[in-house]
C-alpha cells in the first residue's frame, strides 16, 4: 500500500469567486427564493400526482412493487426538498426509511405505507403547515415505524407481497 | 504592519460565514447540475441563476456527465445522490480516481433526499467536497458553496480514497454546522480579524527577560 499524499490545490472556482463584481450574498439569496417560488405551483402539482400514483399503488398491492413505493417517496423528497414544506418532508421521509427497511429486511407491509400516504395527502391538503394536525400525524407515523422494527414478524402482511 | 481590507468581499482566506452584504462573483464560473429528476433540475438552475451563474449545464445522467465533465471546463458539480444506474457516490469516485488532475480536483457537492442505508457507506467516502442533505433553503446551499470556494482543507490521494481532507477538527465545521467529535471547534476559525502584530511586539512577548524578585 502506498503512503497517502497530501497537497493544497486552490480550485478555479475558489480563483473566480474572487473576481470582483457579482452580487451580495443577500441579494442573491433573494433573486434565487424569487426564481424558486415560479416553481411551486408546478412541483406541489407533481406531489399530487405522486401521492394519486402511491394510493394506487395501495389499493392493487402488486408483487414487487416495493422498489416503486420508495422511488416515489424519493421523488416526493426531491421536489418539496427546496419549499418550506416540513411536515411533507418528515412524512415522505418516513415512509422512505419504512420501504428502505422493509425492503432490506423481505418484510413488506402496506397497511402500513398505506397510512404514510394517507398523512402525505392530509399534510398536503392542508397547504404544508406545520400545525397541532400534522404534529400528530408525524408523531403516529413515527410510533408506526417505531412498532414495525420492535415486532417487524409480527405485525406483517404476508411476505414476498413487494 | 499587515491591515485587512474591509470585508465586502468573500475571499479564500477567509472561512467565516457570509454575511447579507458580503460580495462574490459566481457570474464567470461554470456549473454541472447532474439530477434524473427534470423538475428537481429546474428548481437547482433556478437558484443557480439567482446566484449569478451564466454558465449552467443540466445532465439527467451521469454517463452524459462523465462525458461532459471531460469536455468543458467546469468549476462546480451538483450530483444528486440517488442516481440511476452509477450513483452519485460512483460518480464522485470515478471524477476522483480516473480523470487526471486538475479535473479531479474539481469541488462537488452531493445532494441526499433519503440516503438509502446501503449508499450510505458508499456515499460517505466517494471523495464529495460537500455532501449536502436536503431540505436546503437557497441560502444554505450558498454559504455551502461559498466555504467551499474558501476551502482550506488538504487533498488527500490514497489507494482507498482521493478527495479532500475529511478532517475537519483543527479548521472548524462550516457555520451552522455541528461538528462530528466532542472536541471540534463551536465555529470556524478563520484569519485574524484584528490587526497583525509586527515582529518587534512578537519579539517583544518572546524574550526572556530577567527580572528582580
């Protein structure tokens, strides 16, 4: 094994940030929220369509349809990522790290992604605040998560249901 | 004796947090935005455009990017973490042990919506400048961006890893940021905010002097 080699490098975007010109840090920050904001409609309008694709999901149950379960919850978190949309965020996360496990542990149940998605499309329905609401739908999703690791043989759905 | 000049602008040698009215220029640098998610892709390049940034370059994929990155001269990549097909981590790993210098030295930040527990590890050493979770707020992503450009952190090339220096306890963790072990610092420490001292005060406090009791 070779010994590790250590050096300084100044990149050139550490040179042109130096350049004199460009804009303050808040007027930046400003112009970049504007920019944001033209996208919000057309993302929560994507979300929507998101959570109508999972309840789908929900009702058919299909074989194998984990891997779509998470691909969307992901989805979800990369759209609302850049929107103040805590509530949103902490549920479709939740319901990540659920199929994330369940996928890895072949214990696969929908009852309880059913109920992730069902907060999802409350917590949206309600503009994405942050209320008494969604502090206790995080809270049930969370209890949720929490019993499906303590007993995940126990609670199940049949396997091999992914 | 050394004076600084007003802080207006944000410069490498100085690590402290941006403030409101601190100035940088991102408007002759280019930037590699890599996400499969189209829409994800035009939220990131709106805020990049609020930035400044003139020279943005949208890839769905990372064999589009690979490709690019060989081509153009690009100063910033942006890699969402969850690719399809060679991931983020993989990507940031080939730009790191397989292009030559000073391509592999480029500054990137990873983006990570849900860190799957199987890319975690893989994530963790691919060689990424940043790895940056999401939520983020353009504000965030900027004061990441700007530390980067005043990185004062080591390169590393080793057999098992090729990035920059993962240790961050002696400069302190980016504002904001907690750091990892009990004894890192509570914030960066950057240049001296104060005048220098000069040499004969230097030798002045490191002279022995005798003294009379």
């Amino acid at each position: 094994m070779t010994e590790a080699r250590q050096f300084k490098f100044q990149s050139s975007l550490a040179r042109k940030l130096e350049v004199p010109g460009g804009r303050s840090v808040g007027e930046a920050d400003r112009l970049a929220r504007e920019g944001l904001e033209t996208h919000r409609l057309a993302v929560m309008q994507t979300v929507d369509a998101t959570l109508v694709q999972l309840v789908g999901l929900c009702a058919e149950m299909p074989a194998d349809a984990g891997k779509s379960v998470y691909t969307l919850a992901s989805r979800v978190i990369d759209l609302v990522a850049y929107f103040d949309t805590g509530p949103l965020h902490e549920a479709a996360y939740s319901l990540c790290e659920l199929s994330d496990r369940m996928l890895a542990a072949d214990s696969w149940q929908w009852p309880s992604v059913l109920v992730h998605v069902q907060a999802m499309k409350l917590i949206l329905t309600d503009g994405c605040r942050r209320s008494r609401m969604s502090d206790m739908l995080l809270d049930c999703l969370k209890e949720l998560s929490g019993k499906h690791w303590e007993v995940p043989d126990k609670v199940g759905v049949s396997q091999g249901q992914r | 004796m050394e004076t600084r000049p007003p802080a207006t602008l944000f410069c490498s040698t100085d690590m402290r947090m941006a403030s409101a009215t601190d100035k940088f220029n991102l408007a002759q640098s280019m930037v590699l935005l890599i996400d499969h998610n189209q829409q994800s892709l035009e939220v990131l390049s709106s805020i990049f455009h609020g930035y400044g940034v003139k020279e943005q370059i949208k890839c769905g994929s990372t064999d589009d990017a690979m490709r690019i990155v060989q081509k153009r001269n690009v100063d910033l990549t942006l890699v969402d973490c969850s690719m399809p097909g060679m991931d983020g981590g993989d990507f940031i790993r080939w730009l790191r042990h397989e292009t030559p210098a000073p391509l592999r030295f480029m500054p990137v930040i990873m983006l990570t919506g849900h860190a799957a527990e199987s890319k975690v590890n893989n994530s963790l050493n691919c060689g990424a400048s940043f790895i940056v979770t999401k939520p983020l707020t353009p504000a965030v992503l900027l004061q990441r961006i700007l530390w980067l450009g005043a990185d004062e952190r080591e390169f590393v090339e080793s057999d098992t890893y090729v990035g920059p220096d993962r240790r961050v306890r002696n400069l302190g963790p980016p504002m904001a940021i907690a750091g990892r072990r009990a004894g890192d610092l509570s914030a960066h420490v950057g240049d001296a905010r104060d005048v220098n001292m000069n040499q004969s005060d230097i030798d002045m406090m490191m002279m022995p002097k005798r003294i009379s009791l």
